[in-house]
C-alpha cells in the first residue's frame, strides 16, 4: 500500500495524513488511522449494481455504464459482510461528535441503511438527490431512476453533530433546507476524462452536491475522510472550502486523475468561509435592556402578530396581560395556556402602521455591542 500526498493545506500532525490520498484497502487504512480523529465522512461505495451485460441504447449502441469489477460481489452476503466492515472502521474513526454521509441508490441504499442502525449509528436524515437530468430507461420496463439517496447519521445517538442550520436557511432565501435537493449529474468540463477522451470514472459525483453537504455539516478546519475518493470531488470541495481530507482507493487510474484536479484547486479566499454567528452565539440582551435604553418605553403596549393578545411593559423591564405578570416568555406562554413561549417572536410593537417583533430590537442592541468591540 502506498500513500501519495498533493501539495494542499496546512502541514499534517504526523499522527494523521491530512489532505492526503492513501492507495489501497480502505478497511486497512481507516484501520490504521487513529480512533477518533475524524469530523465527517463521506462515503460513496460501490453500488453493487449486479449487471449481467453492459446497457445498450434503442439504437444498440453500449451506454458506459458501471461494469468495473469493484463494484461486483458474489452475492448480497457478501456485499453486507463488506459494508459492515468499512462502515464499522469508518465508525472508529468518527469523533464522538463526528457524523457519516452515505451515497446509494435502490440498489444498495437499504441495505446501508439497515447496517448503519445495526452498528449504532443514529440516522438523522434521508436526502433525495433528484437529477435535473437523468440516464433515461431506454427499455421502457421501468420508471426513469431520476434520484439518489443519501442517509446523514450521527456516530451515535448522544452526538452533537455540526449543523450549520442558520447559514443553510440564509443561503436558501431565508427558508428551511428541505431533504429533496436539485443537481444535475457531473458533465461538461467538471467530468474527467481518461486518455481515451471516455469519463475516467463511472460515478463521478458533481461538486455542487458535495459543496452543500460540506458547507452543511462542517467547519473551517475540519478533517472529512472519504473512503471510496475516485476522482477526488470530495478533497477537490474541501480544499476549495477550507476543509481538510483524507482520501483512500485502491485505483491508480483514479488517484493521479484526482492529483492533478486537485493540485488545480484555489482555495475560496478565508473572510468568504467565515460563519455567520448563529443566535445561540449572540451576546445574550434581556428584554430589561431595551426598556433600559429606550427603544421600549415602560407603558408601551405589546401584542401578538395578530392582535389577539395584549401586554403593558413595566419599568422593571417585565410585562403584565390581565392577572399574569413576569418575563416576556412566561406571560407570553400564560396567556396561550402553553407550556412554553419564545417572546421574542410571539411580542410585537407598533412602530407607525406596521408590527415589529422586538426581536428585531434586540438584533439593534446586538450589531450597536459588536460595533464597539470591533
């Protein structure tokens, strides 16, 4: 086995081999690697496709399908007993808090799935990658296979896994990240290509996907592992995001392809990859200060988005509605007979003809402190 290292990121511990390709079994090198080492991986293993002959067009003409011998196994056993053992080695070397992304498509996914939850792993998402422009079924026996699955779990069910949910929502018009994602397959110029000018790897995988699911479910600095890398889109995307990776194959075809791509990557320049703080992070203002440095003045009443429900500020920086009295979240949740209240987004101000939720007052005191610590 041999180990071949691109000229990218920071210089590695000697403990670990990062932004580097290993050449060989990746059940031995995970193996090798040290327990716990890793934020994130990233695995698109083989499919297990079980074609018997190579696709063929309405025309006759071969359709470059997934024929190589890495992806042929004798048998489901056999294809089970391989995937819980690259699933188990990848597991050592999560981090406590690390999480996994395995790639499938009906095929295989399933029975991923099933050895993920049967060596602890605890699933938190499917995703559907849906194809803008899918391999068509050019038999006419089958739906056109116009998706892939993606399962996202944690290394165990108390993880604290990264979830860069407030960027994500952010970037996406300022509406949840949903499970269905829209890519179109790697073409054009993103593809590599063998001597032959023939794609140099079946299954190459676009960037954007793995853009998104770097930029998801990691940070700056951190070490993804992927033990199936082809052609490298994987350390390509990180190294383009600030990221650290770890890459194994056994093909030599593949890795100098995944070399060369990957010695062409610019970095993004840092101040880009700098994440947004999130409200957890923010300096925490109580409802007080507002009425402490007048933006909310004692007297001033509140109400709910719609008006259905009224509140008096006091000057002790609590609020009243009828008998209930307190803080802004308890009288919010007694006046609904709930359990619990953010009152921050359940109150609102008049200001002229429009309701304000006073969380946007807050946001105010919070960019004025960052302004004076700048």
């Amino acid at each position: 086995m041999s180990r071949l290292k691109p000229s990218v990121g920071e210089a590695a511990p000697s403990s670990l081999p990062i932004d580097t390709i290993l050449q060989g079994d990746c059940i031995d090198h995970m193996n090798a690697l040290p327990a716990g080492s890793v934020d994130l991986v990233f695995a698109d293993p083989p499919y297990n496709l079980q074609l018997e002959e190579g696709l063929r067009r309405p025309d006759h003409s071969r359709v470059a399908g997934v024929d190589d011998a890495w992806d042929k196994f004798d048998s489901f056993a056999h294809y089970d007993k391989f995937s819980r053992a690259w699933l188990n080695a990848a597991r050592r070397v999560l981090k406590p808090d690390g999480a996994i992304w395995v790639i499938g498509s009906y095929h295989n996914i399933f029975r991923l799935g099933a050895a993920l939850q049967d060596l602890d792993f605890w699933l938190l998402n499917d995703v559907v990658w849906r194809k803008t422009n899918p391999m068509p079924n050019f038999k006419g026996t089958r739906f056109t296979n116009a998706h892939e699955t993606l399962i996202w779990a944690a290394r165990g069910r108390q993880s604290r896994v990264t979830f860069n949910y407030e960027q994500l929502k952010l970037g996406n018009e300022d509406v949840q990240m949903r499970s269905d994602w829209l890519f179109p397959i790697c073409t054009g110029s993103e593809r590599l290509k063998g001597e032959d000018d023939e794609k140099l790897h079946p299954t190459q995988k676009p960037e954007a996907l793995l853009f998104r699911i770097l930029t998801a479910t990691t940070k700056p600095g951190d070490v993804v592992l992927d033990p199936f890398f082809g052609t490298g889109t994987t350390g390509a995307v990180a190294k383009k995001l600030g990221r650290h990776f770890i890459g194994i194959d056994r093909e030599e075809t593949y890795i100098a392809g995944a070399l060369k791509r990957i010695a062409a990557i610019k970095p993004l320049d840092a101040r880009a990859l700098e994440p947004v703080p999130t409200k957890r992070q923010a300096p925490r203002v109580a409802f007080g200060s507002l009425v402490e440095l007048g933006l909310v003045t004692p007297g001033t009443e509140l109400c709910d988005n719609r008006g259905r429900w009224r509140a008096l500020v006091r000057a002790d920086g609590s609020i009243s509605a009828g008998e209930h009295y307190g803080s802004i979240h308890r009288v919010g949740a007694l006046v609904q007979n709930a359990e619990a209240c953010n009152g921050w987004t359940f109150w609102h101000v008049r200001t002229g003809d429009a309701l304000l939720p006073i969380d946007a007052l807050r946001t105010e005191v919070r960019v004025g402190m960052a302004r004076l610590s700048a």
